[in-house]
C-alpha cells in the first residue's frame, strides 16, 4: 500500500487511514455511499514502511497539522482524518503530510504513509538537441502570420 484515499459527492467521507496494507475509508451519518481507494504496488528493494500519524490540530478555519516521514524514507500517501468528520484536505510536500481542519471544525490528524525505497537512477540527459529538419527531410515551414510567429509542419 502507497497511499489510501476516499471521495463522497454528498461530503460523507469522514477521511481515511492506511495501516500496513490496509486502507480504512470512515463514513459519516446518513444514507449516502463513499468510495475508499488503495493505491497499491510492488517496489523492488523498498523496506521500512510505515504510518505517521501527527497530534490533532486546532479547531481554526484551514488549521495545518503535519505528519513528517523520518529520514532516510519516502513520503508515498499523504492523508486526512478526523473522528468529528471536520477534513478540508491534505496536501503533500516533500516528505511532509499537512491536514487541514474545515470551518467551524473540531480538529484533523494528518497521516504520512512512509517507506525506504531504493536509490533511482536519474534518467540521462541528452546530450545533442536535433532540430525538425534534422529529423526529417521533407519539412515545411509555415509562412510567419504575425505576431504568433512561424510554425513547423512534417
């Protein structure tokens, strides 16, 4: 499990929580559904997972709380939850999970789903840059029409 998510059209999704590689999507009261989404994968040499789970945040409009993966691991989910159905959102940032308490709220929990994953590659630079023509003998340039500039045709 990297990440767990959860959407309502009638606000009903009281936010979500990963637990090893389960994903708990809670419901508010009344007769409309949720859908609860585990994002889920294999990551050849990645070891270590785990939640963190911040302290509830205060009761103000938009109130941040973080949840900040350790060192040496990945932020891979970045969720919101609150037992008093009070989630605005949860933004990730690096390897920080913010919550965010809604208006007239009772306070969030932000969780990070962490992991240490194996060291990438970095894709290679190329190191010519190739022109259209170069690419193709038969271009056509489009006359200039002003301001726009030219245009390119193969």
């Amino acid at each position: 499990l990297t990440s767990c998510a959860c959407h309502s059209f009638w606000t009903r999704c009281k936010g979500v929580q990963a637990q090893g590689n389960t994903c708990t999507a809670f419901r508010a009261a009344g007769p409309n559904r949720l859908s609860v989404e585990a994002r889920c994968g294999r990551i050849p040499g990645s070891e270590n997972w785990l939640e963190v789970r911040s302290v509830l945040s205060g009761s103000g409009d938009d109130e941040p709380v973080d949840a900040v993966c350790p060192a040496g691991t990945t932020l891979t989910g970045c969720m919101c939850y609150s037992p008093r159905h009070s989630c605005a959102g949860a933004l990730a940032n690096e390897n920080t999970c913010t919550a965010f308490n809604m208006h007239a709220g009772l306070g969030v929990y932000a969780q990070a789903r962490c992991g240490t994953l194996p060291a990438s590659t970095p894709a290679r630079t190329p190191t010519l840059w190739f022109s259209a023509e170069d690419l193709h003998p038969n271009v056509t340039k489009w006359p200039n029409r002003g301001r726009h500039g030219g245009a390119t045709s193969v």
